[in-house]
C-alpha cells in the first residue's frame, strides 16, 4: 500500500488545482453505438460465440482523436457462450492503469481494488489510462473513452449489458461519480472511493445504484464532497433523506448504511470510516491494505446483488407540453433540423430522418392521444419491424396501434419509443441533412433531444 500512501501529498498538492479546473460540465458527447439496453433482458454483445482476439493485456485505442490505453483482464477459462460482468476501474490522481491493475504492493488480493480476486472469473476487468495520470474530462473527452472501450470490449467479448459497473479512488472515484451522471442507462452500478465532483457531471438526474466510502478525516477530499455525491442519487433514486451515522473520530471503525425508501432496484449504501484518504483502511489500525481491508468485500456484496435480467426502468419523466392534437415540426437539439420524411415519401418503409426545416407535410407529427406522431393524416411514426434493438431504422408505416408506433415526450427532451423503451437518436451526433434516425439506449445527449416547433 505505499504506493498510495506516496501519492497523498501530489494529491494535496494538486487538489485545488483539480477542484478548480474539473468541474466544467461534460458536453454532450454520447456516441450511438456504445450504449446498453436498458429495462430490457440481457442482450448478447457482438462478441458472444465468437473466438475473441482480446487477451490479457494492454490495448491501445483511437478516440477523440487521441490514442488512449487501458489493461484488460478476461477471466480464466473465458467461455464466449457465457455473458459476463464489466467492471471499470479507474486510478488516483498521479497513479496508472498499471497500478490498479497489479495491485501495487498488496499485489493480486488488490488488483482491480480487491475485484479481481472476489469475482472469481465472473468479470472482465478493465484498467482504463487517465490523461496526465488524472480523469479532467475536458468536453467530456473521458466520458467518450468510456464509450469507445465498451464499443472495442463488447465487439469482441460476451459481455452482460445489465451488468456494467464502474469504481475508483479519489480522482478515479470522481470519474466513476462522472459516468453515475451521464451514463446512468449504461452502468448499473458505481462504487466512489473518496470521491469528489472532479470530472464533471452532465445529466445527473437519473437513478443509478450507487455506493459511496469517505474517511471522515479525508484532508484531501473531504468527507462533505463525498456527501454531495451521495446525496444526488438519495434524490435521484427516491431514498428516504437521512443523515447516517458516521463513526467517532479515534474509534477506527467503519459504518456501513444502506438507506430506506429507495426505488426497487436502485440503492444507496454509504459507508463511513475513521481513517484519511485512502481506499483500503483497515478497522483498528491508522494504517491500510489490499490484502485485509474491509472494503473491497463491502463493494463486492454491493456489485454482486445485481442478478442478470430486466432492470428497473429509469426513463425520464413523461412531458406536460406533448399535448394530443399537437401538429408541428419536431427540431432536433443537436442538428438543429427537423424529422422528415425522406423523398416527401409516402410510401411504407420510406425512412425517417433529418433535414433543414422548411415547413412541408413531410415534417409536419400530430401528436395523438394513442401515442402515435402522425404524418400525412395516415401514416406513423415507426420502428421497423418492431424492432427493440439498439439501430432499429425509424420509418413510416400505415398506422396499426402496435407499441412500434407509440412515442412519449420526455421532460428532458428525449423521444422514447414504448415498445422498446430507446430514444429516438441521431447515430454519431451527425448534423448533416439526410442522417437517418433509428432508437438507441438513451443517453442524455443532444443527438437524443428534441423540441417541438
């Protein structure tokens, strides 16, 4: 555990520095492609009985222009028919994938903080690389290393998309704070050791299971920053608000409190400890280690509850302003252009997309009291074939009253197609005219959000 003991000071160093310069919202940056279903059974990844490429080993990547590393461990006798967890793991400020990865000193019993080890080959393990030893995010380029590591992972790998997770310390638990945020229909779970708001928080308004460790005399980042954390998703998860005891101050103990009233499916555990910054404190000692701290054990109950499956439906608030009756343009946040109709087509099948505005029948959605957007007097707004998949093509199609045909506007701006519970979505963010329009997980981004007109 020297290395972490070594890094303390650089942190409270740079600590106000950090404070200062990481706390600019993330930008809309979510990247079609790289979401997980949510609220749905757990969806075979591309790389599902296919021989992998992957291995154990150090993998470099092109995303944001930037080449980005991180360590990927697959588990021992990996089966490609089986459907396994992801678990990210991000380093302290001034630390390395590699240190997260091996374990430091402690060595295996704290690779992956401890998870390695505990999941028993039922995870993979990522060790992402942080710019500059540090997770700033800057316009949410980190965020976007997130999503193009899933993208690279789940090509390759079975993976359960029900069963992401994310955890760090200090710096790395802010960025695991980060994507609680902005990829709350991505992970199911985060586990923030002495954390802060570091990295930025775009979205933050969606229920996550999300659990917190602080040491109450953190002097780094104080116990009342990882409060603040904590305290969103009470609110976001529908907790009953408390104030969960801590432990004294001399008492080198450990509290560990799961609050009441949360929603079904999304927790709050908080767990408290007599001890400074660090991640492997040990009861009755001022000291820590991988090998014998409580927490790794603590994080791995709180991960290993989640069984494969349905999840929880967190979508968004439905809209007050989607009025049936409502006839007009639909503008996309992003591009700016409106969902169109392409050719002014009115045949089945022709594909939905986006275009300049300019007022024609082919952008004109009524909105109807079915839940239907209606275009021509006839014909709907459609997910072909049904289709729940992220990519189904969006189209129009003779109106039936199926669930492929009824949309909800969202307080957020979001467009949710009910029969696959995804957001109407622009692939890549294009703002070009003619991008065409499918559904995927959503996500929060401008390539999800619309407006009527």
């Amino acid at each position: 555990m020297s290395r972490y003991r070594s890094i303390v000071g650089a942190v409270l160093a740079a600590a106000g520095l950090v404070v200062a310069t990481s706390h600019a919202a993330l930008g809309t940056t979510a990247t079609s492609g790289t979401a997980a279903p949510s609220a749905a059974v757990a969806a075979a990844t591309a790389g599902c009985g296919k021989t992998p490429t992957l291995r154990n080993g150090t993998y470099t990547i092109q995303s944001g222009g930037k080449s980005r590393s991180f360590i990927l461990r697959v588990p021992d006798g990996y089966d490609a028919n089986r459907q396994y967890r992801l678990i990210f793991a991000f380093h302290w400020r001034g630390g390395t994938m590699n240190d997260v990865a091996s374990g430091g000193t402690s060595g295996t019993p704290w690779s992956y903080y401890g998870l390695q080890q505990l999941s028993n080959n039922s995870a993979i393990l990522v060790s992402p690389q942080g710019i500059g030893n540090g997770w700033a995010n800057s316009g949410g380029e980190d965020v976007r290393f997130v999503d193009d590591m899933i993208a690279r992972i789940e090509s390759d790998l079975c993976v359960d998309t029900t069963q992401r997770f994310a955890t760090g310390f200090s710096y790395g638990g802010g960025m695991s704070f980060s994507l609680a945020c902005s990829r709350a229909n991505v992970f199911r779970a985060v586990a923030v050791f002495s954390g802060a708001q570091l990295s930025g928080c775009d979205g933050g308004t969606q229920p996550i299971a999300y659990m917190g460790l602080h040491g109450i005399t953190d002097n780094v980042l104080g116990i009342s920053q990882g409060r603040a954390l904590r305290d969103r998703f009470v609110r976001n998860n529908g907790c009953t608000a408390q104030n969960p005891p801590e432990p004294a101050q001399g008492s080198r103990t450990h509290i560990t409190t799961t609050y009441s009233g949360c929603r079904s499916g999304y927790p709050v555990v908080w767990a408290a400890f007599d001890n400074g910054h660090m991640p492997g404190p040990i009861d009755g000692s001022t000291g820590e280690s991988g090998i014998t701290t409580w927490t790794k054990g603590e994080v791995w109950r709180f991960f290993s509850q989640f069984a494969s499956g349905p999840e929880p439906s967190p979508s968004p608030t439905p809209s007050p302003s989607a009025n049936p009756g409502t006839t007009g343009p639909i503008r996309g946040v992003g591009s700016g252009r409106c969902v169109d109709v392409t050719g002014v087509s009115q045949a089945n099948g022709a594909q939905a997309q986006i275009w300049d505005c300019n007022g024609q029948s082919n952008q004109q959605w009524t909105a109807t009291a079915a839940g239907e957007l209606r275009v021509y007097g006839g014909k709907c707004l459609d997910v072909s074939g049904g289709g729940t998949a992220d990519g189904s093509i969006v189209i129009i199609w003779d109106c039936n009253g199926q669930n492929n045909q009824k949309w909800r506007f969202n307080s957020d701006g979001s467009l949710t197609a009910l029969g696959a519970n995804k957001c109407l979505d622009v692939p890549n963010q294009s703002t070009a005219n003619g991008a065409k329009l499918q559904i995927w997980s959503c996500s929060g981004g401008s390539n999800q959000r619309w407006t009527r007109t």
